[in-house]
C-alpha cells in the first residue's frame, strides 16, 4: 500500500543525509580546526572508492565513498552556538538501502575496530539528526557538480507540533524561500529529521552582505532601521511558521572549512 502511494504521488526515493554536531572540552580553539582537517582529509581518499565499496577500518571507523561528506564547518560562535563547535553534513548515496544501511552494518556484531579512533580524546561529545530531504530540496550530487560554493551557510533547526514537519517545510518553500532568494540566500536543503515528528531542518547558501541585509530588511520592517529598506514579508513569514512550531526555532551561521566541498577556498 506504502508503495502504491509513493508511486502515486511521482516523488521518487528521497535523500537520506546526517547532520552531526560536535563540540570540544575543554574550549581549545584549535580542537574545531584539527577536527575538520583530519575529517576532510581521510574523506578525500575515499572519493575513488566505488558507492558499494565499504569497510570497517581500525582506527578510521567505516571507509565509503557512499557516505559522503558534502559539508564540513566551523560554528560561528556569535551567531548562537556554543564556542566551539564543528558541523558536517553527509549525504548517504543511494539512500535507506546505500549510504544509511553502510553506516548500520559496522554495529553488525559490534566489532571491535568501532570502538577504535584515530581521534579518540579530541571531540568530546557529539549529536547526530538523520534527516529525509523533501520536496524542494536540490540533489547534493548535482550541488556537488556544479562546485557551487558560498563563504556562509545559514542553517535552522526548528521544533514543530508533533507530525507537522513536513506542512511546515512546504510552508517554507512556498514562501520562506522565495523572501531569502530576493535577498541573495540558495536553499541548500529542507529536511525532516527523522526518527522522530517534531523537528526541522533547513540550510541555505549566502554571503556577509546578504546576511546582513536580511537583518536590516527585518530591523527596517520593526520600524528599528530607518536607513534600510523594510521588507513586511519577513514579518508575515514569522506569522506563518508560528502555525506550526510548537518549541524554540533558532538560526545560525556556519563557515565551510577550507577544503571541504562547499568551501570557496582551498588551502
């Protein structure tokens, strides 16, 4: 019946990806940066794996070129999160049956290389959010193509009533996105995290002065910056999502890391 209904509906399988946070104790600045560096260097040597080709490696964890990083950024700590703080984004080719089910097979008997890492002692602790991409969101692969790169990402993490998710991710595709694109933000990905009903992620592409500019377009709306030009949708979107959320909803600014495949520069 499930799949009568997918095929119904001409959605086909959707993207499965991961967003991981992780954060360093004590607050060494540097930890972040040796992190990110390690991560996108052992990632780049998997790019000529082929998507089947997986294994579990001592030291390194599971090698798959189907568990793809797409992102990798620094926490711009000002903007809200806690100091310090690194992000990544992976994209699991092929979906629930490619890159998901890789990820699940190294607990296959609990093996003993997964207790072993080659930076065991440099995170200290760390939250994982599987996401399902919906209706809007652009395939990673053929961002990845394109070598679209942008200096800032904006990301959201929304709580939403219980089995609202994806009405409230279809309300920020009719009208959130369109607001953001007019002032210089790519939808990057709206996602439904999964494994649960009540949260949201969205991510978009900018730049400083973008970014600046949808806070003045705001601060000008309130009647607070009477040298910027308002833009009163803002404002009507914020009504809009508060039909849906049912928790905190909270936006913050992400830094790709130098090398890694969102990143403008290379090191």
């Amino acid at each position: 019946m499930t799949k009568h209904l997918l095929k119904s509906k001409g959605w086909p399988m959707r993207g499965i990806y991961l967003l991981e946070e992780v954060y360093f104790h004590p607050m060494t600045s540097r930890a972040p940066r040796d992190y990110l560096q390690w991560l996108v260097d052992y990632k780049k040597e998997d790019e000529a794996r082929e998507d089947s080709a997986a294994e579990l490696t001592s030291g390194l964890s599971v090698r798959s070129r189907a568990i793809d990083l797409i992102g990798a950024f620094y926490a711009i700590g000002i903007s809200g999160h806690e100091q310090f703080k690194a992000v990544t984004l992976w994209d699991c080719h092929g979906g629930w049956d490619g890159g998901w089910r890789q990820m699940l097979d190294i607990y296959d008997g609990v093996k003993p290389e997964l207790f072993l890492s080659s930076i065991d002692g440099l995170r200290h602790k760390a939250f994982s959010r599987p996401m399902g991409a919906v209706e809007g969101t652009p395939d990673l692969q053929d961002v990845r193509r394109e070598k679209y790169t942008a200096p800032f990402f904006l990301h959201e993490i929304a709580h939403v009533r219980p089995g609202a998710a994806l009405d409230y991710l279809a309300a920020v595709r009719e009208e959130r996105a369109p607001i953001l694109a007019d002032h210089g933000h790519r939808l990057i990905g709206l996602y439904e995290v999964l494994l649960s009903d009540s949260e949201v992620v969205t991510f978009w592409g900018t730049d400083m002065d973008s970014h600046i500019e949808v806070q003045r377009a705001y601060d000008a709306a309130v009647g607070l910056d009477a040298g910027a030009t308002a833009d009163p949708r803002i404002l009507d979107w914020r009504k809009t999502s508060r039909q849906y959320l049912d928790g905190p909803w909270r936006e913050t600014l992400l830094a790709p890391f130098p090398g890694s495949v969102l990143a403008p520069t290379q090191p």
